[in-house]
C-alpha cells in the first residue's frame, strides 16, 4: 500500500512538472541554473543501499530501496540539496551508504595504506632483482677471479679438431 502511495506521488510529480515549468517565472541571467539539476536520479549510483548490502542504492531489487529512490525524486522537486539530503541520510543509515570512506581520520588509511604498500612491494622486487641479475659487488655474487691462463697450443688444436667434426 505504502509503495503505492509513493508511486502515485512521483507521477503526480511527473506530471505537474510540464505545467509548474510554464508558470515558472523566467530566471534572470545571473542567476545560474543549479549544476547539481537530477541529481535525484544519479545519488542512488553514488550510494550504497541499507537494504541490499553490497549493492548500490540504483541496483537494490528491494521495495525498501525503490521507495527510497522515489523519495530522493520528491526531495529534488520540493527543493532541498543535494548535501542536505545526503547528509540527511548518512544520519539516518551511519556511514554504511557511503561507497568510500572520507579521507580523514581512520578513513584516511584506507586510502593510505594501498599506496605504502605497494611501494614497499616494489622497492622488494627492486631488491631481489638486483640480487639476482647481479647488479654489482654488494649483489652477493662472487668477484671476479684472476684471469684465464692460455691454453697449450696442442689442446687447441685438438679441441678445434672436435668441434669441426
């Protein structure tokens, strides 16, 4: 009954939209129109649903998440901001309805943490590489030793011979 109710509502709002927007007085030019216009229809894309955990709020099948759509739509048209009704919500459902934790406090290690970790990964791989390949004296490998004595020009004669064959 209740989903009804908040169907009927939004298409009453639907439909009084044309009809308020003829009535509506012309803006005067320095008055910009709101860049944050529909704004009602992308929030549920940028929120995480209460209802469906793991989901965004526009993904949620749930009928509690449709009529919470619809009431993000009858927000928008009574006209509140978008701030104001997002700020209503994460006092109503905490900061579960947040898809990324805010960049402060211990909502900063979130985004912190990652980046450490992967340069600490790569100076590790930088590290082994170079012990591997051998990049220098410090890598581990042995040093060089004295170099080679001629070998008897009749063991290169005969090694020559082998390899032709």
């Amino acid at each position: 009954m209740v989903r009804l109710a908040w169907i009927a509502a939004a298409l009453a709002l639907c439909a009084a939209a044309p009809a308020a927007a003829d009535e509506a007085p012309a803006q005067p030019p320095t008055q910009a129109r709101s860049a944050d216009a529909g704004w009602a229809y992308r929030l549920p894309g940028e929120l995480m649903s209460p209802f469906c955990p793991g989901r965004t709020l526009a993904d949620c099948p749930s009928p509690s998440a449709e009529s919470l759509r619809l009431w993000l739509v009858v927000q928008e048209a009574a006209g509140r901001s978008k701030d104001d009704v997002e700020a209503e919500l994460i006092a109503r459902y905490g900061d579960v309805i947040r898809q990324a934790p805010k960049a402060e406090g211990m909502g900063l290690a979130a985004y912190v943490v990652p980046v450490v970790a992967f340069a600490a990964g790569g100076l590790l791989v930088a590290f082994f590489l170079r012990r591997v390949l051998g990049g220098g004296p410090a890598s581990g490998s042995p040093a060089p030793g004295p170099p080679a004595a001629p070998l008897d020009p009749e063991l290169e004669r005969i090694v020559d011979r082998d390899l032709a064959r």
